[in-house]
C-alpha cells in the first residue's frame, strides 16, 4: 500500500499542472488491489478544503469527487464508513464537510454527542450546540 498525499490528489482530480498532474495520473492509474493507495482522514478533509477553496468548486462537486475516491477499488479511504456518512449528511448542502466528518467520527468511536459553539455545525451537522 502506498499513502497518497493531498496534493497528488489534487493534481489527478483537476489535471492542472503540465509537470505534476500526468505523474499522479500514471501513479494511481498503476495502483490495484494487490498494491492499493491509502488517503488518510486528513487528506479527504484538505481535498474538500482545496477544492472548494482554492479551486472554487461547488459542494456537489466534491461530493462527486470524493464519491468517486470512495467507490475506486485501488484506493483504500482511512475511516470510509465514517467519510461515506459524512458526504451522506452533507449533502444536504447547508452542513460543513468538516464538521459531518467531526461527528460522524465521534459518533462512531462512541460519542453520544459532539459539542460546539458553532450553530451551524448544531443545527445541520448533528452536533449538540454547548450554551
């Protein structure tokens, strides 16, 4: 298993850099079963900030991105079950990404309840708001 860094997601998703995006491309291209990519949690939350931030794309354009990421069979996604939820909630389109992956992971790790001051992340992303 190789670990893939954000950056070479990045540049195989948006195809963008004349030097770097045809290497990601033959690299994870040439991965498989018997030697997969890793994207750890980290890396899907910096995608979905790049993506939106640096490269202004829209929600349901990650959304389809890290759908994709998550169906490839050559890369294996840290915490899938808890990725695949989170991009379920988001959905939606009013909760932060970040913020469904926060209490989907806690929730899965056992949480009964994740606490913010962030509105937002209580009313759409299942978080309890601490008053």
């Amino acid at each position: 298993m190789i670990c893939l860094d954000t950056n070479v997601l990045v540049r195989y998703i948006m195809q963008d850099d004349p030097r770097q995006s045809p290497k990601a491309t033959r690299l994870i291209e040439s991965l498989d079963a018997e030697r997969p990519g890793f994207v750890t949690v980290v890396s899907v939350v910096e995608l979905y900030w790049v993506l939106t931030s640096c490269y202004g794309l829209a929600g349901h354009d990650v959304k389809q991105a890290l759908e994709a990421l998550l169906r490839a069979k050559q890369i294996v996604v840290d915490r899938a079950d808890q990725v695949l939820r989170a991009v379920r909630v988001f959905d939606d389109g009013k909760a932060d990404f970040a913020d469904c992956l926060i209490e989907r992971i806690a929730s899965s790790m056992g949480c009964t309840e994740t606490v913010t001051f962030d509105a937002g992340a209580a009313k759409y992303a299942g978080m309890s708001l601490l008053r």
